[in-house]
C-alpha cells in the first residue's frame, strides 16, 4: 500500500500541468461549484478582506510580511535538490512570493520523537503559531486547555476550493471532529472512507460447486460447508479452508482484514465501537448482550470446521496471508484493497466476488466506520494571524497536488517547478509528507474509492469512462490495468486493480454505515486501554474455540467494566456530553 500511495500522490501532482494550460481544471466542473452555481474560489481572501485597512492587497497578498513559526514532522529518506531542504523549499518560496508570508521552522522532530517534543512544548508553554497533532486526544487536551484559535469563521473563508472539496465529501464529519463546544479548534487532516469490511469468497469455487452468491449467514455457512466438505478445487484432496480468520486481533474495528466485526454486525452489534443508546448514554459495543448471539454462532461454525481450525496458532509473520494466497481458502472478511498479488501466481485463474454482507434478519448490511480524522493541525491562541496559518496549509495541499487556480500565475509556476522536481527525481519526500508545511498531514476524498471504482467499471465493461473532478494519472492508470486484465493480458498490477477497484470498490457504496459517538482515545485510555483489550481479544478466541462456553461472556463484561471500562465509558460520556 505505501507504494501505491506514492503512486498516487506523483500522479497527483500531474495535474499541475493540467491546471496551467488552457484546457478544463479542477475547480471548473458542476462538481465543483457552490449552492449558488458559483466556482468555488481558490485560496485567496474575498474582495471584502482587500478593501480599506485590510491587510491584504488587490492580489489577496499582505502588505506587510507575516510570519507564521511551525513544528514539523521530519523523515530520514527525505531528499531534496542540493539548493533545497526540508527547512527552506520551494513551497516555503512560493507563500512568501504568493502571500508574503515567511515560513519559520521553530522545531521539528522525526516522527517517533515528535509527540515527546510536543508534549516538552506544551508543557513549557512554549507553543509556534501552527502545530501538527497526530494524537486525537492531544488536541483534546489542548482545547480543553484554552491553547487553540477558533477557526469556526477564518477556516471556511480561507481554506480555498480543494479544502471545500474534501470537507464536503465528509459531509463535515471531519470539521465536527475537531469542534469542541461549538468552536472549530483544528484543521482535521483525512482518513479515506468507504473501507468497511467486506465478504471476499473465491467465485470461481461457488460456480464449481452450482452455488449462488450467499448474503445471509445461513447461506454463508451454506457455502463454507461445501467449500470444506465437497472439494471445490477439484484435486480429490481433503486440503481446503473455509473461512480465514486471524488470531491476533480477530475483532479490532474498522477495515480489520481476516477479522470476524461483519457477523456481529449481521447481529445489530458494533464490538470495539462507542455508541449512544436511545436515551443517549455512551456504552462500548463489544458489552452489548446480543454480543452472545453472534458468539454462539461463530462457536459453532468453528466447531463444524466452517473457520480455518488451525487459525488459533497461526501467529508468525505472514501466515495468515499465506493460507488466502495459497488459493487453498475460500472466504475472508476484508476491505475492498484486500486482495494480494501473490495469489495471481499461485492460482493464475483464481475469481472472486465481494459481498457486502453478511445481511441482518431484515436483509440490510450495516457496517461500523472508521473516524473522519485522527491527524490534525492546529494554531495556536496567541497566533496573531491565524487566517494566514490557514492560508499556507491550505495553498500548500493545493500546489503539491496541482489543483491550484488556473490564472493563479505564481501558484501555476510553482506547482510546475513541483511536478517538474519530482518527475526528474530530485525529490524524493517519503510518500509526499515532507513537501507540506508540517511534513505529514494529507487531505484526501472521502468517496474518492467508489468514484474511482466506477471509471474502472466503465473502462471494464465499455471501453471508455467518464472522468471525475481531480482524477489523476494513478486513477487513469488503475482503469487501463484493470481492463487489460480483464482482456487477458494478467500482470500483477492488473490482477490488483481489477479485483479491488473493478470488483471491491464498486460494491462499497452498498449498505448502511453505522456512525459511533466517539472514535478516539480517552484521557485515561493509555493506562488502561492495553489491558482492557488484551482481555477482550482473550474473551473472542476463548469463546469461539470452545476453551470457555458462551455464557463466560457475561464474566468477560463484569471484568472489563471493574477493570476501567466503567472508567473510559464514563470519560466517553462527558466528552459526548460536552460536544
């Protein structure tokens, strides 16, 4: 995956070129425009904000220098021009000469350090303007703190038109995330959504077999009865698996590969989840009484031989994949990426299907989430501009990924200069990180997986597609693999593209999500949390195994809530509470 997101950000940046020409532009589509039919404006203060005293010129620049003092996340394999640094690059030349605004680092830290520095820096009161938070409940404490501007008026009217963009593919969930007590306190970086598990069985093994795609768990029993007991793979041999199942963490959360969550949510349970009840009390789903329903099934699914029997001591590097790459298994639960290459080798023809499912008793599949945000940034309270800490984030992601305004002339040469740089090799920023003002903090689409999966789709079946808004070259290039394998032509990354983006992705927009209370840490999670969750991973396997019946569950309830879990809920609660 850090590949092709490498990938994905170099093509990215091939829209700069794009931009800058006379052709279509991101920001130009129906897609693109506001409520009132207007282009929504590119990062650059309102006509309103030039008039009389403002600080701003006719060309949206301060008149006066401005500098905004930052903290940094740094990477070792970072490598710029000779001329170039992470301290002093181009992006820091391009908001002086487009905003006038002086970028100065006041500290930086690699990424395993950099939490213990910021903390140092909290703690002494010494805090820079603008301030990257890879810790949901830092930022908690820094709100609660009294540190951070309120940026409720200034982010919307500075963050520019890609800002909006991804904001409104959230539906704002992430600016609700890093709103406490009615004021936006942060800048919420993106978690990437649609990543629900789903249930990937080998189709090729159902039309062997005559059986239809299941959807209940019946009919998913059904089948992992008849891919054990019937030889699927026709070599007269007793060596297939039905389901695959992890040992270490075999209930964790969102987008858990080789987890079980789907059938407790076929349940109406979340395990791992912080939900509201009707009366609007917190509880922790993986405690919720139905929770046994769902556990006495799997009980028994393990004991017909449904589950992998041996998945308990499957716990050395890579072996759990191994069994699914092997092409000896039938079914998993994952994500839509969850399908690994090497399984073209091992079984050439091998086909999949991804089900979304398994559906409850009402035939609906509803699906936990993941959280909107868990990187922000944030500025803080003492910053005199806090506007322009909102402008170089924002006019930063919009020329690293070359969606900068067309007749922006300064931003167009340098987004050139970028794509230019890294299409030469002389940059090479571990993963794009390094070329933002604070080195990790990305922005992304919420729906950018199913508006991709579609274009393969069309490429696929029809030969041609329609593009999206922002599409890039690393898209493009997942609908060209994707159809070429589907042609007959089975490499690697045609293999991957076509089963994940033509047949994982395009069922994602299926189903129901099911949105917690509360995603993040708590205050005494760090103390308490490790134990907690040791205990309930132990409960899981116990249970499912036949080591402990069904009913020990109540035991494991009792011990969690006298453990601290009556602790984080109670914690929970008051966050909830307090907004």
């Amino acid at each position: 995956m850090k590949k092709l997101a490498a990938l994905l950000i170099a093509a990215l940046l091939a829209l700069s070129a794009a931009a800058c020409s006379g052709g279509d532009a991101p920001g130009s589509s129906e897609e693109e425009k506001g409520s009132s039919g207007e282009t929504s404006s590119a990062v650059s203060p309102s006509e309103q904000d030039t008039a009389g005293d403002s600080p701003f010129d006719e060309d949206g620049r301060y008149k006066e220098p401005v500098t905004i003092t930052y903290s940094k996340v740094m990477y070792p394999g970072a490598k710029f021009p000779a001329d170039q640094s992470p301290e002093q690059n181009y992006i820091n030349d391009f908001l002086k000469e487009r905003y006038n605004i002086e970028m100065k680092l006041a500290w930086s830290a690699e990424a395993s350090e950099y939490n213990n520095k910021l903390s140092i820096n909290i703690a002494s009161g010494e805090l820079c303007d603008l301030m990257y938070v890879d810790k949901y409940l830092t930022f908690r404490q820094m709100a609660e703190n009294d540190l951070l501007a309120d940026l409720t008026e200034v982010y919307p009217k500075y963050r520019g038109a890609t800002l909006e963009l991804v904001d409104n593919s959230f539906e704002n969930r992430n600016i609700e995330a890093v709103t406490v007590e009615g004021k936006q306190l942060a800048i919420p970086g993106s978690n990437l959504g649609y990543a629900q598990n789903l249930l990937w069985m080998r189709k090729d093994w159902l039309d062997a077999l005559e059986l239809e795609v299941p959807k209940t768990l019946d009919e998913i029993a059904a089948a992992l009865e008849a891919f054990v007991t019937r030889d699927p793979d026709g070599n007269g041999q007793d060596d297939t698996v039905g389901l695959v199942v992890q040992a270490t963490k075999p209930v964790l959360g969102y987008a858990n590969n080789y987890g079980l969550e789907s059938v407790f949510n076929a349940f109406d349970v979340f395990p791992t989840q912080w939900l509201k009840d009707e009366e609007g009390k917190v509880y922790y789903g993986s405690t919720d009484p139905k929770m046994k329903e769902a556990l006495t099934l799997l009980a028994d699914w393990y004991q017909r031989g449904l589950i992998d029997k041996q998945f308990p001591t499957r716990i050395g590097s890579g072996e759990t994949e191994a069994l699914w790459t092997s092409g000896t298994a039938g079914a998993k639960f994952g994500a839509w990426w969850a399908i690994a290459n090497d399984a073209l080798a091992n079984t050439p023809d091998i086909e999949y299907v991804a089900i979304p499912g398994p559906v409850n008793s009402k035939g609906e599949f509803n699906y936990m989430t993941g959280s909107p945000t868990e990187s922000v940034c944030v500025v803080s309270k003492d910053c005199e501009h806090p506007e322009a800490a909102v402008i170089a984030l924002a006019a930063n992601n919009e020329v690293v990924r070359g969606t900068q305004d067309p007749e922006d002339e300064i931003a167009c040469k340098y987004a050139a200069q970028s794509l230019e740089m890294r299409n030469s090799g002389a940059v090479d920023d571990a993963g794009g990180r390094s070329l933002n003002v604070l080195g990790a903090l990305t922005f992304d689409y919420f729906d950018v997986v199913p508006k991709l999966s579609v274009c393969v789709k069309d490429n696929v079946e029809n030969g041609s597609y329609t593009e999206y808004p922002g599409m890039t070259d690393y898209d493009r290039s997942q609908c060209v693999a994707a159809k070429k394998f589907a042609d007959g032509d089975k490499d690697e990354m045609g293999f991957w593209a076509y089963w994940t983006r033509y047949v994982g992705g395009n069922v994602t927009k299926e189903g129901s999500p099911v949105y917690p209370a509360y995603y993040y840490e708590t205050e005494s999670s760090t103390t308490l949390k490790a134990a907690l969750d040791k205990l309930e991973d132990e409960m899981y396997l116990q249970i499912i195994v036949g080591d402990k019946p069904v009913d020990y569950f109540d035991e494991f309830v009792s011990q969690w809530k006298a453990l601290g879990g009556d602790t984080l809920t109670a914690e929970v609660q008051a966050i909830v509470d307090k907004g």
